[in-house]
C-alpha cells in the first residue's frame, strides 16, 4: 500500500513536470543502471527483486525532499512561469510553489520580473486543493531587511532610506519597513521648511528597534555630529590668526554673521564686513552663500573665532587727505540724515558731514530733509578732513558763489528796487530781492508821519511795493529798505510851513495827563502842554476837551530834528487880551482921564509880571 502510494505521487510529479524526474533527483539515489549485457543475463526474477529495491529507495529520498524546507525558511528559487495572477519558482520542492503577482509591481504597476531570474522567498504552507506550496517575496524581502537591520544596529552600521512623509513629531522613513525619524534628529539644527525633506535619501543610524512591533527609530543628526567633529578637529589644527579662509553662511543676526568654517563657527562683526555703513547684515549676505573671510582672532581654549572681510582690503582712510584736500569737490550719495546734517558717502568706508548751515548761503535750513534726500547724489567742497578721527566736513553751498558777495554791487545803496512782499510781521515787511535774499522794511521806514500799529494795517502779503536800498550788512546778512524814503521828510521843512508864533488850528487826536496832542496836518502833530492849557492852573486836560474837536493855538517852538512842535492855548489866550487892550487904550485918545491911564499902566505890569 505504501509502494503504490509513492508511485502515484511519482507519477503526478511527471505529470506536472511534463518529464521524468528531474537528473538531479535520481542522482541523489543509490541506485545505478545495470550494463545491458548484465541485464540480459538476469533471470526475470532477479529484475523483479531489483526493481522494487530500488523504486522503494528512489520514494524515501523523493519524500525526504519535502522535508528539506520548513514553514518560515528563506529559500532561492527560479522563475518558470508566469500568468496575470501568479509566479510560479521552482525551489526544488515535490511542487512548484506560487506568489502573488502583486508582489512584483512597483509603485507604477509595472511588473519587473523575467523567466529564469532568480529570486529569495518565504516558504509558506502548502496549499491542499492546488496541491502547491504558497511562498512570499516581500515576506522574505521583510526577513532579510530586519536582519540587516539587526546587523546594522549590532555593528554600529549605517542604513539607507528615504523620507516618505511628515508625521507628527518628525518622518516616516522607507528602510524596507517603515522607520520613524524624529524631528530632532532630521539635522544638526531645526528645519524651516520640513516639507524639502520629503523624498530624499539619506543615511540614517538606528537608535533602536522592536521587531515584534516593527518599531525602528531612525537618527541623521548623530552621523552629521560626526562628520562636523570630523572637520572641527580638522579646521582647528589648520587655522591661524591673519589666515584668509572660505565659509559658508549659517545664520544672520542683527549685529553680524555667523559662518561654518568647516565643523567650527566664527563670527563676522556687522563692524567688520565693511570700512563703510552697514545697516543690517542682511542687505549683504544670506544663509548658504559662500564668503571669503579674514582670522582676526582666534581663542582655541573656547573655540571662539573673530572674522572680517574689510580687512581683506586697506583701510580707505589711509590716503583720504591726498585724495579729497581741503576746497576740493566731491560727488557722493546721501546714506542718513540727521538734525543737524546729512551723512555723504564719498567712497565706500569714507562718509562726510555737510551741516545744515552748509547747506545754503540765504536759506535758514531746520532740517536736511528740506534740501536733499537718502540715495539722492549730491555735490560738494571739502571744508576739513581728519583722517585721524575719521571725519570730514562738507558744504553744499560751497559749490555756488555766495549771493551776499555780489548783492552790493548789483544793488548799491540808495538804488530803488520792487518786490513782492513774501512775509509780514509786527515790526516791518520783507520783501523777495533776489533768490533766497530778502530785505526788510522796518515798521519804522514805512512813513514818515503816519503812526503805524502794525504793518498789515497797510500791507498785506503778495503785495508789490517800491523801496530804495537803506544799508547792505554782508556779514549779518542783512539788507535794509525803506519805502517813506521814496519822499522827502517833511519834517525837513517844517519851520517854513509852521513858524514860531504863528497861529495855527488843529484836530484833538489823543489826550493825556500831561497835555493835548493836535493834528496839524496827515502825520504832522503839535503838542499843547497842561501847563500852556489855560491861565488857570488844571491838573489834566481830560474832561476839557475831547478827541476830534477842532482848537486853535499858538506855536511856540519847532524842533524838526526831534520831530516835536510846542503848541500854547494859554499863549494865545493872552495875547488875544493884551491886543484887545490895546486896542481900547488907542481908542480913548489924548482927553483919557488920569485915572485911565493909571489902570491902563497897571495892566501892563500885571502882563509883563506873568
């Protein structure tokens, strides 16, 4: 029963092959074929007893054959043959064993696979019904990756693999399982942007794994720490104070630079990138670029490097005085302003000040702003320099002849010129003369008689007016107009008009404690003291007369120098008496009384004693 057993398996492995048992089965038997001639010379029962001897071997080695690979082993076998849903590869087994052809797509469905290629897989259990053994290629690829991994993790190895995508806290990692890389130990600094991560291969180190839970934790900073320490040691056994080495920008701050010297970092002083004015280290660099730099001091006990980059160059300041002396011009842009000026650079490292008072010749400049502008060029005199102190003074107006030194030649004093009146204020009016010069009629200048408040009671701004040139001041900047000098002074012919005791009437235009001002013509006023008011002795004229009442007085004296004229009321009182007397005495004649006479003479002292 057994023998018939084992024929039948023999028969269904032929079958299946389409051939007889493989060579190579046979071979393993003991059994050999007998010589022709020897054959022929057997009895028939001699081959009978042979032929089952040797059958019964041949099945006991065939069926040792299915007991070669056990459940889980990893085995090679050959490709040979292939339909839409399985590959079947001969591993020596009683059967061909089958695998998804799902496990030989890539991730673009293509089926990379040929016959006769050799390939690792899993067996797995044997499949009843298809009467075929089931093996696996990603079960054995799996296999073979955890044992690299343990390989790798127990010879403190590297292992490949590429970022598939971002999680929480860090990256899955393709290793041939899915790994986890934190965070933290993606690089030697945090990441910006994580997304550029995804999709790149790198080496990684295992920090642990589990395979039971499939648990790998990946780690990439720990070999870049490596590598750094690497070029640290390297980098600190080469470089020298003075030495010019190359560096890549790590990171920007506010006061300088930091760049990787290869595994060490030295700092760029915002100070020491250039001779001239750096704002922010970042109008000048960014992270990543490569820069040529200059040791200026080196500290190995704290790893501490001091760089700079002007001194890759001289210091401009060096030959300033032979290159910008005193009255020289200059051409520069504007890089700040301040109140008092604005900062010019004449070459880069080599600034110049031009003060606002240097700034126009006529102009009052409060601020810079005013006149010029950041980035604008601009022309300028050197007025001093300082190379010691790194400090020269500019002028603006410099460029152009100062107005003030030809202003008196074209308007010489007493010349009579018009302009607009730019600006009106409580002592006099200033008028526009040439660009940026102004002269001034003082309140005082305007007239002659009239008693002016405020100039606006006469003028008022944009107005074009005539005055002539008073007095031209060069060093004050100053220039005097007048306008009531366009006529004569009429003061100047005053006594021909008002002598000494004539008679004159006036308009009351003010009064006062100590008398009554008397309008004898349009800016032309007499003075009647309280004391020639009247006969009889009054403390204040006030009450007496009024504002615009007309009166009549006698001149008594003239001073056109002081510009005054005394008026008597009083005066003219009595002297209209003492002719009224007269008068009456002339009239009596020679038959006058003794008696008249007598008073008439008495009269006359009283007169004359007063």
């Amino acid at each position: 029963m057994e023998n018939s057993e084992k024929n039948e398996s023999t028969e269904k492995l032929k079958t299946e092959n389409g051939s007889d048992l493989p060579d190579t089965l046979l071979s393993d038997t003991n059994v050999t074929k007998p010589d022709e001639a020897v054959k022929e010379e057997l009895s028939t029962e001699e081959k009978a007893e042979e032929s089952e001897d040797g059958m019964e071997n041949l099945m006991d080695m065939y069926e040792e054959s299915f007991n070669r690979f056990g459940e889980g082993e990893i085995v090679t076998g050959t490709i040979i043959a292939l339909d839409k849903e399985h590959v079947l590869v001969d591993i020596g087994y009683k059967s061909e064993g089958r695998i998804a052809i799902n496990e030989f797509k890539d991730e673009h469905n293509n089926i990379n696979v040929n016959l006769g290629d050799s390939v690792e897989v899993m067996v797995g259990r044997w499949d009843d019904e298809e009467e075929r053994v089931i093996l696996s290629k990603e079960k054995a690829e799996q296999v073979k990756v955890w044992e690299d991994i343990k390989k790798a993790y127990d010879q403190d190895e590297t292992i490949g693999g590429e970022i598939l995508n971002r999680v929480k806290g860090g990256f899955t990692v393709d290793i041939g399982v899915q790994a986890f890389l934190p965070g933290s130990q993606a690089d030697l600094r945090p990441i910006r942007n994580l997304d550029e991560m995804v999709g790149k291969r790198f080496d990684f180190k295992i920090l642990k794994y589990n395979r039971k839970r499939s648990n790998v934790v990946l780690s990439r900073r720990v070999l870049l720490e490596k590598v750094l320490e690497e070029k640290r040691v390297a980098t600190l056994s080469s470089i020298q104070e003075g030495k010019v080495v190359d560096g890549i920008v790590k990171n920007i701050t506010e006061y300088g630079v930091f760049v990787d010297l290869g595994g060490l970092d030295g700092l760029l002083h915002i100070t020491d990138i250039s001779w001239g004015r750096v704002k922010h280290p970042a109008e000048l660099f960014s992270v990543s670029d490569k820069i040529t730099v200059k040791i200026l001091n080196l500290d190995l006990e704290r790893e501490r490097v001091s760089l700079g980059i002007k001194q890759l160059v001289a210091d401009p300041w060096l030959d300033a005085a032979e290159k910008y002396p005193v009255g020289s011009r200059v051409n520069g842009k504007v890089v700040s302003l301040t109140d008092y000026g604005a900062f010019v650079e004449i070459e880069e490292g080599v600034e110049g000040l031009i003060h606002v008072s240097e700034m126009s010749w006529t102009r009052k400049v409060r601020h810079p702003s005013k006149v010029v502008s950041v980035n604008e060029l601009v022309e300028a005199v050197v007025l001093d320099i300082k190379p010691e102190t790194r400090r020269i003074s500019l002028g603006m107006k410099q460029v152009v002849p100062n107005p003030w030194d030809v202003i008196s030649e074209k308007y010489p004093v007493g010349t009579t010129i018009e302009g607009k009146i730019k600006n009106i204020t409580d002592f006099g009016l200033f008028i526009g003369i040439d660009e940026g010069i102004d002269g001034l009629i003082h309140i005082s200048d305007i007239s002659w008689t009239k008693r002016i408040k405020h100039p606006s009671e006469l003028f008022k701004k944009g107005d074009m007016v005539q005055a002539i040139v008073l007095d031209i001041e060069k060093e004050n900047e100053r220039f005097s107009l007048g306008i009531k000098q366009l006529q004569k002074d009429p003061w100047k012919s005053i006594g021909e008009r008002y002598e000494v005791g004539k008679e004159i009437t006036g308009t009351v235009t003010n009064l006062t404690d100590f008398g009554v001002f008397i309008e004898l013509e349009e800016g032309i006023e007499g003075l009647v003291h309280v004391s020639e008011v009247s006969k009889e002795k009054i403390k204040t004229p006030v009450g007496k007369f009024n504002v615009g009442d007309v009166i009549t007085a006698k001149v008594m004296h003239i001073n056109s120098e002081e510009r005054r004229i005394g008026l008597s009321i009083k005066r003219l009182e009595m002297d209209n008496e003492q002719n009224l007397l007269s008068e009456y005495v002339n009239n009596i004649g020679p038959t006058t009384s003794t008696f008249g006479e007598i008073l008439r003479n008495n009269l006359q002292e009283k007169l004359n004693g007063e």
